[in-house]
C-alpha cells in the first residue's frame, strides 16, 4: 500500500493531479480518465513491488488474482 501511495504522491508531483481531480461540471470525462490512469498506474507499480518484476511480466492468471 505504501508503494502505491507513494506512487500518487510522485504523479502529483509532476503531473499536479489535484488540478485534474477538482470537481468541473463540465470534467466528468476528463476526470474519469486521469483517475484511471492514476490508479492503474499506482496499482502496476505497487504489483512492480509485490512481485519483484514488472506487472506486465506477470501470467495472465496471475495478474486477475492480485486484482
């Protein structure tokens, strides 16, 4: 958990998601998108971790029971 948190802190440092997250009426789309990339992102890096290899290194059955 740690990893993927620490994953968040480093895209917001360079990617300032906070001004991406704030609540538009018109960004429902946009923001949907950057969560997801975010959190996909997170969530590799932390199973880069777990894993001691890239997630996408990972057999496909491996990959759906982490998830």
């Amino acid at each position: 958990m740690l990893v993927h948190e620490l994953a968040h802190a480093l895209q917001d440092q360079h990617f300032g998601l906070g001004r991406h997250v704030e609540y538009r009426e018109d960004g429902g789309d946009e923001q949907s998108a950057v969560h997801a990339l975010a959190e996909g992102d997170a969530t590799s890096a932390m199973f880069d971790v777990l894993q001691g290899q890239p997630a996408t290194a990972l057999p496909e059955e491996a990959l759906r029971a982490q998830i």
